[in-house]
C-alpha cells in the first residue's frame, strides 16, 4: 500500500509539473483574484463563453443532445479507438492488461461512450483520459478491478469508515433543476482539507464512478458544492498548495464523469477571504470559469445557491457523527450502492455487462421528468409527479363527462404524453429504497386511480367551500329568528305581578277567615315595597 502511493504520488506530480497553467496560477493572488477571472473570460471566444454560461445555469442541454445522434456517437467511437491505437504502449499499460484479463468490460460501448461525454466528445482527450482512469485503479486498488467496476469490497474498513462515517464527500439524493446530480465537498477541519491519504482517494474515485453510471449526468454533467464552513480556519490557510493541486488533477482529469459547474460556499471572514486564491491555484483555467463563490453564512449561501437551480435547504454544511440527520442521506446512499453491488455479483458470470445494464430495472436517483408511484412527501413533491397531476388537473373535465371507454383511452393519452417528454413512470421498493420501472398497463392503471383520486379532491374541496359560503347565512338567520321569538325567561315585571295577584287571592281567601284584617297590611306592605325597588331601579311605572 505504502509502495503504490509513493507511486501514485509520483505520477501525479510529474503530470502537474508538465501542465502548461502552473506559472499561471502562481500568479493568482487576494489582490488579483478578480482580475485573473476577468482576463481569462475575456480570452474565450463568444461562443465559449456563452457555452460556459449555459452550463453554469444548466441550460446547456439542447447543445448536448446535439451530439447525442446514433451516427455521431459511431463515428466518434471509431475516432477515439483510432486514437487508441496511435497512443505508445507506455502510455496505454493498464488498458493492454485489461485485455489481456478480460476483455469485456473495457471493450464494452457504454463503458468508452462515458468518457466520450465527460470530454464533450473530444475523441483524443476522452482516450486520455480512458487510460488515465485505468491506470489510476490500477495504482490504487491493483490489476483485478480492471475488469470490473470497483465496488465496496475493494475497499479497506478504513476508507469505508472514512465514506460513510465522517461523510467529507457525498452524493446527494436529489438533482438540481436542470436535472443534474450534484455532489458535496464538505472541507471541513483536517479532515476536509488536509491532503487525502489512499484510503480517502480511493473512496473519492469509487464515488465518482457510481456516480457516473447515470446517463444524464453523464450527458449534463455534474454540480460540485465545496463548502469550506468551519469552525477552524487556520487548519487551512497554508496547505501544501503543490499536494493539494494534484489531487484535484486526479479528480477532475481521470475521473469516467465532467464537473459541469462548481461552488464554493465560504464564511464571510478575512481567513477565508484568503483562501479564495489557494482554491484557484488548485483548478486548471477550464474549471475556474466555471466556479462561482458565495460568502455568508449557512442560509445566506442556500439562498445563494437557489438562484442557480440548487436547492439549497437540502445541501449539508457539516458531517460527522454531530451531524446525524444530515448524514442520513449519505448514509443510506452508501446502504444502497452496497444492495446494488451484492445483487450485481449475486447470479452471474458476467458482472461488468449487469453493470452497464442496471440502469434499465435499477434506478437510484430519479430524473426530474419521471412519474414516481408511492408514498411520502418526497416522492409527492417530486418533480415529475407535479408534472403529471398537471396533466391529469387539465383533462379533468374530460374525465368527468367521458364514458368507460373513453375514461381507458384518456388515461393511455397521459401516460404516452410522460413517455414522449422523455419520463419514465417508476416505483419504490419497499425494501431496498431504489425505484423500479413498471409496465406501460401498471402505469395506465395508476394514473387512472390517480384521476379517480384527483377527482374526489374536487369534490370534498368544493364541498368544503360551499359549506363555508353558507355558513354566515345560516348563522344570521338563526339570529334573527330568535330575536323574533318572545323570550321564555319571565323578567322582573312578570315576577312582580305574579306575587301580586299571589297575594291577592291569598288576601281574598284569608279575610272570609278572619275578616282580612292581617291580609291587608301584608297586602300594603307587599305592594309598598315592590314599588320603592321600582323607583331606585328606574323602571317606568307601567301599572
């Protein structure tokens, strides 16, 4: 181990020491950050600079699906296999053991068309970088994995421990708006910027392939979010910036996927107002067109983020064990590419034709255009399920008024319509996490529950609403109609002449008795009294 990093480390500092951007990144400085930026935009052509735009905003996908013709695609094969051909054996080492092991895997179309499109289908460069990538695992993992993916087994305890506890480099579960997967640098402390041992170059590598098995990133490319929030800057103001360089040369250069566009999220204090310049020196003249900072805090960078398709509130700004919740997703990535991987080498003779074939029956991450089925908020809010319950929300009337048949034949129209924009319709497995394609039939019969589903919401909402809107109707006509009714409890009036016409019968009955002598002064007095409380009440004499 030690014996191939000492190799390793070599290599890469004689590749660096040849580039021709060194004596033009020394030059970068605090004081010219800005400066250097603005001269190296204005040296690319209006066509390149409108390209490099589109692809910081991701917008550049009509460009890309220019190259993705059948016949272009043959063609450029042929080229970058002539170029292949012409490269001194010196150069092409781990490719001619590959073939000599095992054929199949690097012979395999989907596995040159990958670097065809992280080099925008350069043929010379994307065999370069074809080689650079096999040599690269051969100098890290050894010979055998030049027939096969690398897969988790590959590597140590160590560096699985480094992958899925401390989490310094992560996929995220989710694209931004231009459909593009985007990954996470958390360089935080020693362990994020402090220059990666084998096992953290191994992981890094190992993540970068899975994540490259996705066509579209393939395609578009994908977002790198280098978050240098932290609680100790000083840990890193003076790198090894040589070290330090080279392996961001390993990444981006021999790595089967391109960055399309980079962020780097910084506290806003003088420390890392310095580090701009180191993080520059690091990046080739291509990759520095392409990385926009932000200077804030946590929030103030999401917000930042936002306003180039990113959502930013699910973008972790700390890892570790502290960081439990956002962990998790990284976590259960790792838990999902290790099901990926036992199922791949489960029941067959041939592991590296399953790889290139799983994307068809196993999806990890769904595109924006794709129909989810299933339950929860993130598989309700996703994109592509939106987009069909618009679909459905516009047809509803035809729904309602249509006959059984014509119920079948609007269904069948919605679930083609999905299918020409490029969506699929897929369905999570309960226990693995991943989603699944399901037939066209399946399909049809879960976007007609979806109507039927839509439909009774309607119901219920204007229901709801109608019930609210007579409401205050029903309200002041019970009013009223009270108001209307005399009142049932006697007031203080009624009281007083029940006692008194009381009295008087009393009054009557008792003087045949005893000559009403008695009864009258009770009598008197009875009605003396009832009306002095009269008088100091203030009611009216009515009498």
């Amino acid at each position: 181990m030690a014996t191939a990093a000492i190799r390793m480390k070599d290599s890469l500092l004689s590749s660096s020491s040849s580039s021709p951007e060194t004596d033009v990144t020394q030059m970068v400085t605090p004081s010219n950050i800005d400066n250097v930026l603005i001269q190296e935009l204005n040296e690319l052509s209006l066509n390149d600079r409108e390209k490099t735009m589109e692809e910081i905003h991701g917008a550049h996908a009509q460009t890309v699906a220019q190259h993705e013709q059948p016949d272009k695609i043959r063609e450029s094969l042929r080229q970058m296999r002539l170029e292949l051909q012409n490269t001194p054996p010196i150069n092409k080492q781990a490719f001619e053991i590959a073939i000599a092991k095992d054929p199949r895997y690097v012979n395999h179309d989907k596995f040159w068309i990958q670097f065809l499109r992280a080099e925008e289908y350069d043929p010379r460069k994307a065999a370069n970088r074809m080689l650079s990538f096999l040599e690269f695992n051969r100098e890290f993992f050894g010979e055998h994995v030049l027939t096969r993916p690398v897969c988790q087994r590959d590597l140590s305890p160590a560096a699985i421990r480094t992958m899925t506890e401390e989490g310094v480099f992560q996929i995220l579960p989710f694209r931004d708006n231009s459909g593009r997967r985007i990954a996470v640098f958390l360089g935080v402390g020693e362990v994020g910027m402090s220059f990666p041992d084998i096992d953290k170059l191994r992981t890094s590598m190992y993540i970068y392939q899975c994540m490259s098995n996705d066509e579209q990133t393939q395609r578009l490319g994908f977002v790198l979010i280098v978050v240098m929030h932290t609680q100790s800057p000083w840990l890193i103001v003076q790198p090894n910036a040589e070290e330090m360089r080279n392996t961001f040369v390993t990444f981006f250069e021999k790595v089967p996927v391109r960055s399309s566009a980079i962020h780097v999220c910084f506290p806003d204090t003088p420390v890392c107002h310095a580090l701009k310049s180191s993080l520059l020196f690091l990046m080739s003249k291509n990759e520095r067109s392409r990385t926009r900072f932000h200077l804030g805090s946590p929030t103030e960078c999401r917000y930042s983020l936002k306003s180039f398709g990113i959502p930013g509130e699910c973008v972790p700004f700390s890892s570790g064990p502290s960081a439990r919740d956002e962990m998790k997703p990284h976590q259960q990535w790792c838990q999902l590419q290790q099901s990926k991987e036992e199922l791949l080498y489960k029941d067959t003779d041939d592991p590296s034709r399953s790889y290139f074939e799983m994307e068809s029956f196993v999806v990890e991450c769904p595109q924006n255009e794709d129909c989810l089925f299933g339950k929860g908020r993130a598989i309700m809010k996703h994109p592509g399920t939106l987009a069909m319950h618009n679909i459905l929300k516009n047809r509803m009337d035809r729904w309602n008024n249509a006959s059984f048949k014509e119920k079948n034949s609007l269904t069948w129209e919605v679930v083609n319509e999905i299918l020409s924009g490029g969506g699929r319709f897929l369905q999570q497995d309960p226990c693995q996490g991943w989603f699944v394609p399901v037939e066209d039939e399946v399909a049809r019969q879960k976007v007609s529950i979806a109507f039927r589903d839509m439909a009774k919401r309607i119901r219920k909402r204007s229901q709801r609403q109608q019930e609210t809107k007579t409401a205050p109707e029903k309200i002041i006509h019970s009013v009223a109609s009270k108001s209307s009714r005399p009142s049932q409890i006697p007031t203080l009036r009624d009281r007083e002449r029940h006692l008194s016409h009381s009295c008087r019968a009393y009054s009557a009955s008792y003087s045949e008795a005893s000559d009403g002598g008695m009864c009258s002064f009770l009598f008197d007095r009875t009605t003396k009294a009832s009306s002095n409380r009269k008088g100091q009440n203030g009611f009216e004499n009515r009498g």
